[in-house]
C-alpha cells in the first residue's frame, strides 16, 4: 500500500486536448473495427456513430479534465498515485455514464435502473483494469527515466549551505563546498574522491576518509545518500535515472557525470520518494 502513498510524477500539462483525441479515437476505433455491445447487428452509418461517441468521449474527457481533474491537482500540495488512480477511475465512469445516455439516446433504449446498475457495475470493472494498468506503467516508466521528479529535493532550502569534509591525514587539507555543488563521493582503497561542480565543471579532490566517515560528517543532511558500497550522492543533483529492481544508473549534473546503484540500496532509494 506504501506505492500508493508516492508522489506521481505526470501533473499539469499543455497538452490535454491532445490526449482527450487519443481517447475518443480508441473509443471509435472499439466501436467501429470491434463492434462490440451489438454495434454489428446496427443497420445504419456504423462509421457516423463510431464518431458520434468519439466525440461524446472528447467532449466528457475535456469538461472532466478542465472541471474536476485539474482543478484538484492544483489543489493538492503533493498529486499522489492514489490522487491519480481515483482521478482516472472517476474519469472512466463520467465517459461511460454519458455513453450510456448517448446509446439509449440512438438507440432508443429504455433507461431503467436494472440496465444502468448492470451497466455501471461493468464499467467499474473495466475501469479498474484500466486505471491500474496507465496509472501503473505511467508511473514505473517514469520512474526509470526521471527519478530525479518523484525526489523530495531540498535545493532550494540549502541554497545558502555549506559543507566541510575532514581529511584524516595530520596535514589533510579539508574539502568545504557548497552543499548543492556537491554530486557525489566515491570511495577509492584509503581514500575518498569528493567530486563537485565548479564554474560548469567536474572537479575531483581526493583526501584521506573513508564514506562513514564522510556520512558522518553529512548526517543532518537528508539528501545525502549512500547508493553502492562505494557511492554516496546528492539526491538534489540527479537528473534522470535507468534500470529496474536489479539496480540503477544515476545521472548527475546534468551529465557531468553518472554513478551506480547497486540492487541492495533499490528498496532505500526508493523510500526516498516523497
């Protein structure tokens, strides 16, 4: 249940009218290469009719989309899976109520309560299919591509901080940076490469530590995490992620550079999101 608690990463976007077509396309292509609900025994235009709940599904998608669907969104402080499965599924159920009216319209079938039920208990069934079949592969698509959006990044907060890492030697020098130009830090036998970007670039300092140590050093911090044995990163600088449960390969700077993942730390990467 804790997948449904996470932050869903597909918000607002320009391109509703774009989607509400794919929709009522699908909905004609059903209607008129299927002919299902027995849309084959139909003695008049099938094409002009496929069109007409093609438009009936854009028109009911759009007002759903511009009335409800979005107007939530901009309201919630975090859109959730949850959010998203229930938004879809409300959608599906306005399409097909409307549908219904529109078929006992054409065809002039009887509104009864029994038919409508019946009806209505189908389309919550398909609906649910439906709901977590997109929600789902919408989500696990973006996740292996733009982890970076489903983060609870706190740049802005450490806009202003900055952050020593000790050197253990007697005349170590210490690495002080600020915290945000921090990418990662790689453990290498004895010592450590802290690597950050500065002036646009990656620049690599090694000094004698060891990533408890510099864990240590960068407890308080909650975007500081250990990916590999070998890796600790800043979350607030990855920006895009791929792999699957196996394993992952971050992305970080903007490409200056990538690290891995290793498939023990998956379960606590993902925690991570919010």
């Amino acid at each position: 249940m804790s997948i449904l608690t996470r932050k869903y990463p597909f918000l607002l976007h320009g391109h509703w009218a774009k989607d509400c077509l794919i929709y009522s396309l699908i909905v004609v292509g059903i209607l008129y290469f299927l002919q299902p609900f027995g849309f084959n025994g139909f003695g008049g235009n099938k094409l002009l009719t496929a069109l007409i709940f093609g438009a009936v599904t854009f028109c009911c998608c759009a007002l759903y989309g511009q009335l409800i669907f979005h107007p939530l969104q901009r309201r919630a402080r975090v859109w959730r899976i949850w959010h998203q499965a229930l938004g879809v599924l409300g959608m599906v159920l306005f399409i097909g109520i409307c549908n219904y009216f529109t078929f006992s319209l054409l065809f002039k079938f009887p509104l009864k309560w029994e038919y409508f039920w019946m009806f209505l208990c189908w389309t919550l069934i398909i609906g649910v299919v439906v709901t977590v079949c997109s929600t789902s592969i919408d989500y696990f698509r973006f996740l292996r591509g733009r982890l970076d959006a489903l983060l609870d990044k706190t740049t802005q907060e450490q806009e202003s901080i900055s952050v020593c890492i000790h050197d253990t030697r007697v005349r170590g020098n210490d690495v002080s940076l600020p915290i945000n130009d921090l990418l990662y830090i790689e453990a290498q036998k004895n010592n450590v490469a802290v690597c950050y970007v500065k002036d646009g670039k990656l620049v690599r300092e090694e000094i004698q530590s060891t990533l408890s140590g510099v864990l240590e050093d960068l407890e308080e911090y909650r975007n500081i995490f250990q990916c590999h044995r070998s890796f600790v990163v800043n979350l607030n600088n990855i920006t895009s992620a791929k792999g699957n449960s196996n394993g992952y390969t971050l992305e970080l700077g903007g490409g200056l550079a990538t690290v891995p993942v290793s498939r023990s730390f998956v379960p606590k990467l993902k925690s991570f999101i919010a």
